[in-house]
C-alpha cells in the first residue's frame, strides 16, 4: 500500500464523518505492520469539546482490535493534524504522518511534527 493508497483510503472515509456543527469532514487510514489499515473520522456532539478528532477514533478503533504502540507505520490524515492529535501520534509511535495541507501533501515524521515530546 503506497502513501497515495493510503491518503486515498482517508479521503474516502471522511465521507462518513459526522460533523453537523462545523460541516469540517476528517478522514484518517492507518497502516498497520501486519499490512492492516484501520481507518476513523471525526464524530461531533452537540456539547462541542466531546467531539472526537478523526485520527483519535482511528487509534481508538486500532487499539480494540488489538493493536498497540509501535504497531502503526503509516498515518494518513485527509487535514493537517490538531496539537492533541499530534500527542497521540507520538503515543502511539507512528513511524510516518501524511496528510493533506492547503492543496500540498506533507509527509512528516512524528518528531517532526512534534518535537521534543512529553513522555512520562
Ligand atoms: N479535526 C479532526 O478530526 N482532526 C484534526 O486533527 C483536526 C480537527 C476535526 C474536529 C472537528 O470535528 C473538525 O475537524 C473541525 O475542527
């Protein structure tokens, strides 16, 4: 699965985001070591902050399935990623980040996109 595949799965998923409030649809595909990619979008509430950003329900999903830190190669995000969502990314140790900015396509590395991490 190239990059483009990926980026393309997170485009395709957004179209199942549930953003009624600000109408914003987040896809986010994550590839897995195994070659398994686990996708989420954003899904909004009514009580704004309780909404959650496309690329936490992906992780979410990831780690039901039995997936850990250290098993995520490639995330593919359809926006650039929040601060919040950056500190997930370099939770779950996600070796790449790809996403779409402004017409560009951005590939990053989580100390990239997050540097001088906090770690407990
Ligand atoms: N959003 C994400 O899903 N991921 C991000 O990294 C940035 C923001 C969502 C949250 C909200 O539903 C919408 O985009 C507008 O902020």
């Amino acid at each position: 699965m190239t990059d483009q595949e990926l980026l393309e799965r997170a485009d395709t998923i957004a179209g199942r985001a549930y953003a009624p409030y600000s109408g914003f649809h987040v896809g986010c595909a994550v590839l897995c070591r195994d070659g398994e990619v686990v996708e989420g979008v954003n899904v909004e509430n009514g009580a704004y902050p309780l909404g959650v950003c496309a690329e936490r329900a992906a992780f979410s999903c990831a780690i039901v399935a039995g997936y850990g830190p250290g098993d995520f190669v490639v995330a593919a995000i359809t926006a650039s990623p929040c601060g919040g969502c950056r500190q997930w990314l370099a939770e779950m140790r996600v070796e790449r980040v790809v996403f779409r900015n402004g017409g560009r396509v951005v590939e990053m590395t989580v100390d990239e996109i997050l540097p001088e991490q906090f770690e407990l």
